[in-house]
C-alpha cells in the first residue's frame, strides 16, 4: 500500500510540475503579434535551406534529443542555421535570407522560460540588405502541445499559426547596404500550421522598415 501511495504522489508531482512549468505566470515578454504597416513576406518548406527548428532544439533538450539535421557539438546542438527563400503577398520570390536560431542563454524550463534568439541577414537584389535580430518564444507551442496531450490527443501544437518574437528591445532591423544603409525598424515572425507535419515548415514576416 505504502509503494501505491508513493507512486501515485510521484506521478501527482510530476504533472503538477509540468502544469507550473507550463502554465507558470511570472515569465515576461508580450508577443508582438504584428508589426503596423509592415512588408509582407512568406516562405514554405521549398523555400527554406538547411536545418529545420527541432523540438529538442526548441525545448533545449539537447541531451534527449537529435535531430537528423542537427549539429552534434554539443556546445552549438541547440543551433540551426538555415538559407530561406522569401516571397511577397503575391507569392513571387522578392528575397533571400539567412537565418541563424539558437536557445537563449537565459532560457530556463522550470521558469517556464522557452526563449530562442534568431538572427537574420535579408537581401533584395538592387536595392540592399539588413540585418535582424528578435528573442522568441515557445510557450504558447509548449502550453497548446501539453493540453492536447492531456486531453488525450497527441503532443502537438494545433492552432493554425503562432507569433514567435517578443515585443522587447533585442528586436530590430539594421540596414548594411545599398538602398538600405541606414533604414531602421523592427518585425515579426508568425509559424503557421506547426502540427501538420514536423517536416513542414511555414512561416510570414511583418518587416518596418523605417527609412
């Protein structure tokens, strides 16, 4: 009697940790869920090069975890880097891009702090490039994957699209060259339809651009 009530007490903590780490309110950082008058842009699995986000990548997992695409030093396995393709509203290829993520340093599980810092070089060809930077997150992913499960569905996020960047001071734009030497701004990143498969990837970008 004695090992049930202490595997039923085992079992009773974990999920309540799980449920804090999850559902924990302390965590700042308010998603910028759009950017005013920003420039549209899109790219799909055919567009994107390289490495694609893994859940363990994202979950920092790095020691459960690997994916076929991931680095196997462990210093930078919790790193994807990546060439995309970017398209305008219309579909039309307007952009190239290179993407570089990796999980914050102050990214803390228990806190329920999922942070991920992404860094993007953006070309136009004949008029320029910028440079980009924004701090994620992957909690609203996380809390809609573990409600799923709970419910007795799978582990998967299934709403048809979550915004990645926080709205903090990290998210910028920096012109490099041409057109754009000197623009400044900020944007954001929206990953649409993450459960449909775990080898697609979907994504738009709001970019200001301030001349």
């Amino acid at each position: 009697m004695s090992n049930l009530k202490f595997i039923l007490g085992l079992l009773a903590g974990i999920l309540v940790g799980i449920l804090v780490v999850v559902f924990n309110p302390l965590p700042d950082g308010t998603l910028l869920r759009s950017v005013p008058d920003g420039e549209y842009h899109s790219y799909t699995t055919s567009d994107v090069y390289g490495m694609h986000r893994s859940v363990d990548g994202i979950l920092n997992f790095a020691w459960l975890l690997q994916g076929p695409g991931d680095f196997v030093e462990p210093a930078i396995r919790n790193t994807t880097a990546s060439v995309l393709l970017l398209r305008d509203d219309t579909g039309n290829p307007v952009a190239f891009a290179t993407r570089l993520s990796t999980v914050a340093r102050n990214d803390n599980l228990l806190l329920g702090s999922l942070k991920m810092r992404s860094y993007w070089n953006i070309f136009w060809p004949n008029e320029g490039s910028v440079y980009m930077q924004s701090e994620e997150t992957r909690r609203p992913m996380l809390r809609d994957g573990v409600l799923s499960f709970l419910s007795g569905g799978d582990l998967a996020a299934n709403a048809d699209s979550y915004v990645l960047t926080t709205d903090t001071d990290l998210n910028r734009i920096v012109g490099l060259s041409g057109e754009l030497a000197n623009v400044t701004g900020a944007y954001s990143e929206a990953l649409l339809s993450p459960a449909t498969d775990p080898e697609i990837q979907q994504g738009e970008l709001k970019l200001r651009l301030e001349r």
